[in-house]
C-alpha cells in the first residue's frame, strides 16, 4: 500500500514565497486593452454580402451600444476596411476618422452621447483576402480534379475586425446576429444554426443564423462552400463534422471522438454545453491556425480532423483525438469564461492542453500519453530556461504582442502547471474549483486570480500563494537534493535555486515548489519548498530515493553524487515516466554546465543495455541522441558517436522490425518509424538499404509501403536524392491534395542536402505547391532538415519579399527568427539581429530574441558536447 501525505498537514505554518506583483480579479473598466472603456457593445446584428469572384465584401451592422460616460466619441476597432457611414439613433451621422495603422476608426458627434443605451448603424465595406487571417478564401482542388474556392475565417487575436468595425478585444463580449449573401450552391455554417435561408439574385443567396449567447468578438465564425457533413449526438447536442464534398466520411472517427468527449466535459466542468449545436470543420491546407475554438463552430486544419485509413498514421489518429479534445475544452475554458485580456491568454491554451491530454488519456488508456508528455515537458523547459523566456503571464500591449504570446510558454507550461497543481491540491478538489470557477464566471470574463479564489474556495488552500508563483515570475526552479547517511537512515536535505541555459545575469528568483518523492518499495512523501532548506528521510544509505515522483512537477532536480548514484544504480527499476524524467534532468544539466554529458550517457546506456521497450523512455532517448549528432557536426567525433548510437538502438529495431506484427500494439507501431529515421540519421547501412528498397517499391506501388512507414523512407532516400528522384518528388507535392500526405512528402523533400535541389525546395514552398498557413513552418523546416540552413537563409533574403506577400500579418514577426535559429553562424545571427523587420514590431523583436537565446544556447552545448564526448567513447572501447 502507497501512503500519501496530506498537504493540509505539510501547509500548516509555513511562510510561502509569493511575487511582488498579484494579479486582481476580472474588472471591466481595469482590464488592459488598447480602446477606452467609456462605450461597450451589447449586442451586434451583421448583414454581410460577398463578392467570391473579385473577393470584395459590403456590410451593414447596427450595434446596440451602452455609453458608460459621456462621451462626443466612439473609438473602435476595423483593419483594411473604408467605413462609408455611421449614424447613431437612426438621427445623427458621425464624422468618421479611421487610423489604419493603429486598425481604430472613431466616430465623432455634434455634442456628447448621454449615458445609456443607444444603437449605431454603419455601412462599411472591404477586401476577402487570401492569405488565412480575417475573413480570406481558401482555394483547393476537389475529389475530382474541379478548381474549389471556400470562404474562411479566423479571427483570433484581433482579425475580427477584418470582417466588420467592432470593439475587437475579448472583454467587450456581446451578442451577434449574422446574416450573409453567398453564391446559391455554398453550404454555409456559423456559431448558431440556420434559421432561414431564401434567393437574393441571381446565382446568390442570403443565409441567416440565430443570435449567439454573449461572446468576444474574436469567437465569431462563418465558413462556406462545398461541404458535406456526417452528423451525430451527445447528451442531447447535435455534432457534425463538416469537409469538402467526397471527404466528409474521414470525418467519422473526429466525430466519434467528439462523441465520447462532450459527455465527459459537461460532467466535469459541471456546467452542460450551451449552444444548440457543435460543428467541426475540415479547412483544407490554408489554416495557418491549426484549430481555433470558435464557439459552436470549430475550425481545423483538414490534416488533424479528417483520418484516411488509407493514408493517415496511428499518430495522425492520436493528434486528432487530442486536438478535437482541446478545441472541445475550450468551449467552457475560453469561449464560456474568457479571459480578460491576452496577457492571461494561458488561462484559455494551457488549461485547454491539460485538458486534451486528461481526456485523451481517460478515454483511450492504451496510449499511455501522460508518460509521453515527457516530450512537451521537455521542450517547454527548454524554451523556459533561456534569457528570452518569460511568465506565463506577462504583460501585453498591443496585439503584436499578443501574438507572440502563443507559444510554448502559455501552451506547455501552462500545462504542466495545471497538471502541477491538480496534483498538488488532489483530482477531486481540483474538479471543484474548476466547476465554482465556470459557474461563477459564464458568460463573462475572468483572470487568473478569480481561478485561484476559485481553487482556494475548493480546496481550503492559499493556491495562489503556490500558482503565483510558477505564472507570475519566469523560469524554472532547480531543486538541489543533497544526501547524509545518518545512523541508518538518509537525510535528503532540500534547497532551491533558479536553473538557467545561456543566462550570464538570471534573476534571483524563488518558488513555492510543490515536491513530491518517493522510488521503488519507498514511501511517498510531499512537501512544499520554499525559500527556507527542507529535509526528508528514508530508511537505508543506499536507496533509490527521487524527486519529482511521477513527473508530475514543474522544476528541474539536481542530486549531489551519493544521491545519484544510488538513482543511477537502481533506473532500471522506476517506472517509465520516472525514467525519462532522471534522463531529462540530467541532460538540461549538461546544456547548462551543472554536470558532465558522461552522467546523462551513463543513464541511457544502462537502460539500452537492459532492453528498454517504452516509448516514452526510447523518444527521450532517441530525441537526445539526435541533439548530441547536431552538436557534432564538424567533429571527428561524429561518425564514432553514429556507431555508439546504432549500437545501442539495435536491439530495440532488432524487436520492432520493420513491418507490423498482426498482435502488436499501438505504441509499438509508434516506435517504430522514429526508431528508424534515428538509424537512417545515423547512417545505418541496412536501414539506409532497405530504406532505398522501400521508397523505389512505394515509387512503383504507393500501396506497397504502410502510412506510417511513407515518412521515413522517402526522407531517407531524399537525402542524397538525384534530379530525377527529387522531381519525381515534387510532381506528387504539387499534385496531392490531401495535407496530411502533402506535407510528409514535403517533408522528406526538406531533408535533401544537395545545395542546387535545397535552392529548389525553397522555391517549391512558396511555389503555390504550400498551402499559404504552411509556408512559414516549411521553409523553417528546409533549414533544419537540410543541415544548410545558411543556404535557407540567403534563398530566404533574397525572394523575401515575394514570400511575405503569402503570409498572414501575425506569422510576418517570427518568419525570419524561423530561419536562422537553426544556424550556427555567428553572420546570420547578427544578420537576424540587424534585419530591419526584426525590430519592426515588438512581436519581431520578441521572435528575434528568442532565436538569438536558442542560437547561444546551442553553441554552448556544442563546444561542451564535443569537449566531452571524446572521453566518454573512448571509455566505451575498454
């Protein structure tokens, strides 16, 4: 039997570290934003008419408004729009001054408008655009060859004002009535149902949908075209996935998913899904967003909606479970109670994150996904540890920066502290607070202290005393463990410090850190450590004694040796999560110049030499080893590291093979393609072989070679392709409409080295080949898989203008951050740094900062990695 302490106990009396700054609860008039607070909308009726052909639209709105104060003018919100009339309580017509670059129009009076309600019309009119933000078109080839045209929007954070003139910022939540006119033959879908559709001229026709509850601005939706839909029901809710015609039976196994998921939801958030409705849509290649919450209409890339059994991968039918699962939390956690204003913007995506993975996990357990969460761990920490990271929740002025602030931060760290806290405080009382917290704030706004009184009121604890801690500073604590045998017994004491990669300055900072400690036969024990060292003790000098049991907390652990080594001796024996955390830890000491590359090494020897089969522990492992070969690179050191690295994933290849077993598991089947393109990466001669073998045979007969298997060997065989290879390649790029299998192809075609057909491959992801919300990530892609990524970026500069005219306003801040980040030239990063679109925006700069951060980062790795790994190899011979 496990014995759990009880954190009431450990709290009692205990002084916590608590931030100089504290956030307030949710209020109207405090909450930041860049308009003024003296009108609020109340509710909005849009009538929209669209002209698909020369991409123009016309609008008419009347908005029922309330003058908080006095006031002879309205400033709003409107971007690329020409306002033609505006006219307040059907008598007196405004002076309109719109301030493009600032995206505001305000609307001036004879004389002050008095308080209370009034009602504004405006005639407006503006361009559909193409590139995926606003209101755009997406262009796609169907099913049988015929040139498509689909009507899209996306509007979070502030593109909503693209579509009509309004208060475009997530406080100023109101009701919305949306009527629109469309070419005859469009299927047309909104937040709300249809109410009535009749002919408006010829070839038109004019659609109306029901009034929305109370939302922000950024949460309205419409989507039109040639669509079809398979349809079903949860506790009482109609859903639907909705695609191109010929593809909407890939929407079965979404649809399904939704199915399980919404019955879970309203059970946990205790409050049932409130619209008459829920809609998915399939948006084929031009979605830059990947998926977006819109309330009652969710939105998403076609490749993480729709599953071809023919084409699509185990792991293409777990990303679409999570990302149904996450865009379905948001309907409470986000949509429901939003967020006062973009600086709390982790409130909606980490708590969504969390979410996915809990419900994912609940409803299919054999894919183990909490232990393989490792992975974003990892990578969060990775960002988090930099001198460009920043607090979960930080301060936003403008939506540039708001922008920015979508990233691994407010999405896996997020995460991860949800994940903390629930922990910490128990899964029951978590799910209450999180039930007061949706009851108390539907419909309206909240921050993240009203969560915090939310969880405290639940639980009987200070949460925010703890939670402030981990969202209002930067960073990661390091808990430093050290260890004395004292008669019998070991005494661990416990202090914390701040861990940081390529920080020459950190902050002094200090968390209230939830620890929690235990291993094999051993007693878990929980405290919360503060700034004052802490002590715990087990029986026995020699056990395997470890922090951060269960990986379920946000902080890194550095052990003094005696403590190590008796983890070191025993790893095999943790549970898989445990093991991969050890791992983990270790090798951010290395990067960070805390231990030697030696102590991670040792680590993953032993467990290869013992068999590892677990996934979680093997990505871990294998993603590593894949760092380590890129710190080499220039090193005589590199071709040795290769061999030790196929040495010690033979046997796991060995078991896996490569074709599929009739009983095998689902996360074996996983593991296998990143166990090969691990052995292709490491030169491999018979995986290199049979990986040529099997690209010439799928070549031949695409149906020769499994979905999951496609990606490896075409990227293996791409890497030292020909001409006639490479253009065989591209001809299917440009022929595939499917995204799912448009960008594996891409992909693999990234990966080739040859300087003359890289000039190629950036020229074919600008080409029209790439959707226009894929070509940011495809060229970042080029640079890193290519190892040329010097190349990418004077291929870049020079057809960089062309490029931009391609990409949405908010991927323009990160596209060249994008690029040089995967170099190691000291050139291109002052040629970054120097650019003059990065510091055009402070979004740019905040990309450019981050890129420069990682760039350092690596660089110091790789003079350490290739210092040490020359020892370690050699020890590896005797």
């Amino acid at each position: 039997m496990r014995r759990f302490l009880s954190f009431t106990t450990l709290l009692a009396g205990m002084q916590f570290v608590v931030p100089a700054y504290a956030e307030q609860a949710f209020s109207f008039q405090n909450a930041p934003g860049e308009l003024p607070k003296t009108v609020a909308p109340l509710s909005y009726i849009i009538h929209l008419a669209t002209d698909m052909d020369h991409l123009s639209l016309t609008g008419r709105e009347t908005i029922k408004v309330n003058v908080l104060s006095a006031t002879a003018e309205m400033t709003m919100n409107q971007a690329g729009l020409k306002l033609e009339g505006a006219v307040l309580d059907n008598a007196v017509k405004a002076e309109i001054s719109q301030n493009d670059a600032a995206e505001t129009v305000t609307l001036r009076f004879p004389k002050d408008v008095a308080k209370g309600v009034h009602t504004l019309a405006i005639t407006y009119s503006g361009p559909i655009l193409k590139t995926p933000n606003g209101i755009y078109v997406d262009d796609y080839t169907s099913l049988k060859g015929e040139a498509k045209r689909m009507l899209v929007t996306q509007f979070e954070v502030a593109d909503a004002r693209r579509m009509f003139p309004g208060w475009d910022e997530p406080a100023f939540k109101a009701t919305f009535q949306l009527d629109v006119a469309l070419p005859t033959d469009y299927v047309a879908v909104s937040n709300m149902p249809v109410t009535s559709s009749k002919p408006e001229g010829a070839g038109l026709k004019r659609v109306w949908f029901a009034q929305t509850p109370h939302m922000s601005t950024y949460l309205l939706a419409l989507v039109a075209g040639d669509m079809k839909a398979v349809r079903g029901q949860a506790d009482g809710t109609p859903l639907a996935v909705y695609a191109p015609s010929g593809l909407e039976g890939q929407g079965d196994f979404a649809l399904h998913a939704a199915e399980k998921i919404l019955p879970y939801y309203n059970s946990y958030f205790g409050v049932k899904y409130p619209l008459p409705k829920m809609d998915m849509v399939a948006i084929p290649g031009n979605y830059q967003a990947g998926a977006m919450e819109n309330w009652g209409l969710l939105t998403y890339i076609d490749n993480v909606l729709l599953f071809d059994p023919k084409n699509s991968t185990p792991r293409t039918r777990e990303l679409i479970y999570e990302v149904v699962a996450h865009e379905m939390a948001h309907q409470w956690s986000g949509d429901l109670v939003t967020m006062g204003w973009w600086d709390n913007i982790w409130l909606n995506e980490g708590f969504a994150s969390w979410m996915e993975i809990k419900a994912t996990d609940k409803m299919n357990p054999q894919w183990e996904i909490w232990p393989r969460q490792h992975e974003t761990r990892e990578e969060t920490m990775g960002t988090d540890a930099l001198p460009s990271t920043h607090p979960i929740q930080q301060t936003i002025h403008n939506v540039s920066e708001a922008n920015s602030a979508f990233d691994g931060i407010s999405y896996g760290k997020g995460e991860l502290v949800i994940r903390m806290l629930e922990g910490w405080l128990g899964e029951e009382r978590f799910r209450q607070g999180m039930r007061a917290y949706m009851k108390a704030h539907a419909y309206g706004s909240a921050t993240s202290q009203d969560l915090w009184n939310a969880l405290s009121g639940a639980s009987g604890q200070e949460v925010g005393q703890v939670a402030r801690s981990f969202t209002e500073q930067p960073g990661i604590p390091l808990v430093n463990v050290a260890a004395a045998c004292e008669k019998g017994k070991t005494v661990y004491t416990l202090t914390q410090s701040r861990f940081t990669i390529h920080d020459p300055n950190p902050k002094d900072l200090v968390w209230s850190i939830p620890v929690v400690a235990g291993g094999p036969g051993l007693q878990t024990q929980k405290l919360v450590l503060g700034k004052v060292p802490q002590t715990l003790s087990v029986r026995g000098c020699d056990a395997p004694f470890k922090m951060n049991l269960g990986e379920s907390g946000y902080y890194r652990v550095r052990y003094m040796p005696s403590a190590f080594d008796a983890l070191a001796k025993n790893i095999t024996t943790f549970e898989a999560v445990d093991k991969a955390n050890l791992l983990g830890d270790q090798f951010a000491l290395f990067q960070s110049g805390q231990a030697q590359l030696s102590s991670y090494l040792t680590l993953a020897d032993r467990l290869l030499n013992a068999h590892e089969d677990n996934i979680a522990v093997l990505q871990e492992i294998i993603g590593k080893f894949d760092a380590l070969d890129d710190y080499l690179k220039g090193s005589a050191d590199r071709s040795l590291f290769r061999a030790y690295a196929r040495k010690g994933l033979a046997s796991v290849l060995a078991r896996l093979g490569w074709d599929q077993k009739p009983d095998e598991n689902v996360l074996d089947t996983m593991l296998r393609p990143l166990v090969l393109s691990a052995l292709g990466q490491f030169e491999d001669p018979a995986v290199v072989t049979e990986a040529q073998k099997r690209f010439a045979q799928w070549l031949d007969n695409p149906a020769s070679v499994r979905p999951d298997l496609v990606g490896v060997v075409a990227s293996l065989a791409m890497k030292h392709a020909d001409q006639k290879t490479y253009d065989i390649m591209a001809a299917k790029v440009r022929a595939t409409q499917a995204t799912e299998v448009k960008l594996r192809l891409f992909n693999a075609m990234a990966g080739a080295t040859n300087p003359a057909l890289i000039e190629q491959t950036v020229a074919l992801a600008y080409s029209g080949a790439i959707p226009n919300g894929r070509i940011a990530m495809a060229l970042s892609r080029v640079a890193d898989s290519s190892e040329n990524p010097d190349l990418v970026w004077k291929l870049v500069k020079q057809h960089e203008a062309e490029i931009r005219t391609h990409l949405a306003p908010w991927s323009q801040d990160g596209f060249l951050a994008g690029i040089a980040v995967h170099s190691d030239n000291a050139d291109i990063a002052g040629a970054l740094e120097n650019d003059p679109a990065s510091v055009k925006t402070t979004g740019a700069k905040i990309a450019t900062a981050k890129a420069l951060s990682e760039i350092g980062a690596r660089k110091e790795a790789m003079r350490a990695a290739q210092a040490q790994i020359h020892v370690w190899l050699n020890t590896q011979k005797h």
